[in-house]
C-alpha cells in the first residue's frame, strides 16, 4: 500500500467545462466555445494525467442547447466512472426515469445499508 502517491482532486478539463458550462448559461456563447474546444482539442500528451480528447473543435450551432447538449458529453467522457453522471444528468435536464428517450432509472438511489443500519430516522428508499 502507498500512502504517498498523488491523486487527482480534480481534473484540469473538468474547470474549462465548468467555464464553458457557465458561460453557456449566461449566453456568452463565443467564450463558452473558447473553454470547450480547451477540453476537446486537448491531446492526452498536454495533460498531466494523460486523458485527452484530441477531438475536432466545436462545430454545431451556437445556441444555448446545442452547446450544453456538447459540454454535457464532454463531461460524460472527460469525468468517465468519477461519480458525476446523476448530478450531470439532471442538472442539464436530461430525460430521466419514464420520459421518452430516458437515459437513466432513477433520480435517486437507495440509501446505504450501513446508513440504515446505525440510522433508524434513515426514510424510506426513494420510488424507482
């Protein structure tokens, strides 16, 4: 076991989507592209811990929904397995549990059983 190796706490493209994201929302939508192509024209070479997506930069049309539809999968691969997907999903509005085209079952997940377990005041598991 090392206890003295490094871990990321955050990754660097995920602060240019946040950028992106925000401007997106304010509709400075020239700025919000600037920080989104930093992230998909990012070789995995110019980052230090080598994720990269060495894609083409941002083609689609400038509006709101096209460019948070673009920052939101971009999020999907640059964060892949980090524990951000249901906040992401629903935060962009994606389509959830019983909407067409639903890309995720649930809202919420069951509690631990570890919490209800040494919690007796835990509610009960949320409707899938």
């Amino acid at each position: 076991m090392n206890t003295t190796a490094s871990y990321p706490v955050y990754l660097p493209g995920e602060m240019s989507l946040i950028i992106a994201e925000n401007y997106a929302r304010q509709s400075s939508f020239p700025n919000a592209i600037v920080a989104l192509n930093a992230v998909r024209t990012k070789k995995a070479a110019d980052d230090i811990y080598g994720i990269g997506a060495d894609q083409s930069p941002y083609a689609g049309a400038v509006t709101q929904t096209a460019i948070l539809t673009d920052i939101y999968k971009q999020r999907r691969l640059e964060m892949f397995i980090s524990g951000q997907e249901l906040e992401d999903s629903r935060r962009f509005g994606r389509p959830g549990p019983n909407q067409p085209g639903e890309e995720r079952n649930r809202n919420f997940y069951p509690y631990p059983l570890n919490e209800r377990d040494n919690n007796p005041n835990t509610p009960g598991d949320p409707a899938i």
